[in-house]
C-alpha cells in the first residue's frame, strides 16, 4: 500500500502567473502520484483553470490540517503570511516558490519550480523555525479580542489627521510617552519588513529578539529597541490621544483600539516552520533581496572557499543580484 501524503499548495490566484504556477505544481504531484490538497477559496480558481486536473483535496472537507505534510506557497510574501494563518499550529512547513517583487520569505524563485517540486517530493529538505508574536489587547484592565504575527503587529492611529498619544512599556516598566503615528513591534523576521521601513534594525532570523520602533514618533526619545525573547513589550493609548488606534497583525488582522487600550505584545509558544533547500547565510538574502551592491569584495577565502550552495566564488558577487 503507497504512502498517503498531503502537500497543501496555496497560490495567489488573483494573479496569471501564479495561478499557472499552482496549475503547474498541481500537475507535477499528481504525476508522482499525489493528490494535491488545495484550500476552499482556491480549489475552483485552480481546477477552473485546468478541468482535467485530477484527483484533488480540499482542506478542511477532505484533508484536516493536522494530516499536512508541508505547504508549497506560490507569490510574495503576502501569500506566505496568508499561507501562515492557514497552517498555523499544524507544524506543516511552508516552503515558499517567489513569485512577487521581494520575496525575502521565499526559498525559491519562479524558474526554480520544477527543482522545489522534487526536492519536496524527496523530502530533500531543512526545517527552520521562526519566532512569532502574541498581542493581547486589554480594555480597563481586562482582556480583550488579541491576536499573532509572524512578522510584527503594529498599533496606528485610526484618524489620518490626528496623532496617537501613547506610553511605551517594557517587563512592566514605563520608558516613555509621546505623540506618534504609530509604534511597530517585530520580529527578527519581521526586522526586514515593517520595521525595517520605519527605520529599525535588521536583525539576524537566528537571533532571539524582540523590536520596538515607533512610528513618526514627536520625542526626542524615540529609538527602536531591541530586546531579550522574554520580555514583555506594552504600548498604552492614553486618554489624552486625539485618535482612536486599530492594532494590525502582519497587515492582515485587525483589532479596534480605544483610547485607553493596552497592547501586550510576547513571543508566542507556536512558532512557523519554514523549508529551506539551501544552507547559505542570511547575509546573502539581503544582497539578493535588497541589490546590496558589494562588487570588489575580496574578503578571507574568497578566492578559494566555496559557499554552503558550493559556489567556489565564495558567494562574492560581480554586482547587484539580478
């Protein structure tokens, strides 16, 4: 008897190129003899697209979640934080396919389709996690509606004219009040995203940390801050603010903010699990992600020392990734 493996594989479908691409990664499964599973809002754009394709799962009809093996996520970024939620708690990896513009949770790009497919199908890949968030919103001192982020969540004022007034916190310690926009708190994945924007620090995926930046901040204090992976970061919306606030979690989820909200913000128990296919450091992805140019580099080894992807150049690059 064949073993039963389920590959969940989310696309934005909203987009030709990646619903071709789930079409395609759909049909290479079903060649090696799986059935793909496909999510509810998905399954009628993919199978439309293609009425041949067959046999196909639904997830949550057919396939719970906890029977996921792994998820292929086809698109930016924003597709994969959407691919998160699905998977959330099943322990699936998500291995990413970019088919967006930077792409920096990805493993693989779009002409590396074919390649991702076997190495999956091989199981010829690395599991890594990632640090998530948990933000729990307080209202008189009692918890309210929270949510996560694998990325960050960020409090914003709600009114576009008018500012928030709001007190920072961390492990039960004020630090500062002032009159912002808004104030972002990441992870170290997330450090390459929102936060990175408004002005933080790239932090390392492997570093256990969490970020504070303020949004626009009117203060002569207003520094991101990095932290330890315990701590509890807290940001007050106080009485006097002339905004309401909303609290986003990966620009995806919303929460409504009074004035007078608190927002705990801690490392969450459930981490993401992301595949990768290579083991080439993190310095790498932000050349290749963020054109970093670095012609003419000659540093220790480079000339003789392959990288963890066996380039014997020692991943020196001519110029900007392409």
């Amino acid at each position: 008897m064949s073993e039963v493996r389920h590959l969940l594989v989310i696309a934005h479908t909203g987009r030709a190129d990646s619903l071709a691409a789930g079409v395609d990664v759909c049909r290479r499964l079903i060649a090696a003899g799986l059935t793909p599973v496909l999510s509810e809002d998905e399954w009628a754009d993919i199978t439309s697209a293609d009425a041949t394709l067959r046999p196909f799962a639904v997830l949550g009809r057919d396939v719970h979640k906890s029977e996921l093996e792994l998820v292929i996520v086809l698109g930016g970024d924003g597709t994969m934080l959407r691919a998160a939620e699905i998977a959330r708690g099943c322990g699936a990896p998500l291995l990413g396919v970019n088919l967006g513009h930077v792409g920096f949770l990805a493993e693989a790009e779009r002409e590396d389709v074919a390649v991702a497919v076997d190495r999956v199908l091989a199981r010829d890949y690395e599991v890594e996690e990632r640090m998530t968030l948990d933000a729990q919103v307080l209202i008189g001192g009692i918890a309210e509606e929270g949510s996560w982020a694998l990325n960050e969540v960020s409090v914003e004022k709600a009114s576009r004219s008018r500012s928030l007034e709001v007190a920072i916190e961390v492990d039960g310690r004020p630090l500062s009040t002032f009159g912002c926009d808004g104030v972002v708190i990441s992870t170290p994945t997330g450090s390459t995203a929102y936060s990175f924007s408004a002005g933080g620090p790239v932090v390392w995926p492997s570093v256990d940390a969490l970020l504070m930046v303020p949004l626009s901040a009117h203060a002569l204090f207003s520094r991101p801050l990095v932290v330890g992976p315990d701590s509890v970061l807290a940001v007050e919306l106080l009485g006097r603010s002339a905004s309401s606030g909303v609290l986003w979690a990966d620009g995806r989820r919303t929460v409504e903010l009074p004035r007078g909200a608190r927002i705990e913000a801690r490392r969450s128990s459930v981490p993401v699990r992301l595949a990768r296919l290579s083991r080439a450091p993190f310095s790498r992805r932000l050349v290749d992600k963020f054109h970093l140019p670095v012609g003419g580099w000659r540093g220790p080894g480079s000339e003789t020392e392959p990288d963890p992807d066996g380039r014997a150049d020692g991943g020196r690059d001519s110029g900007p990734a392409e």
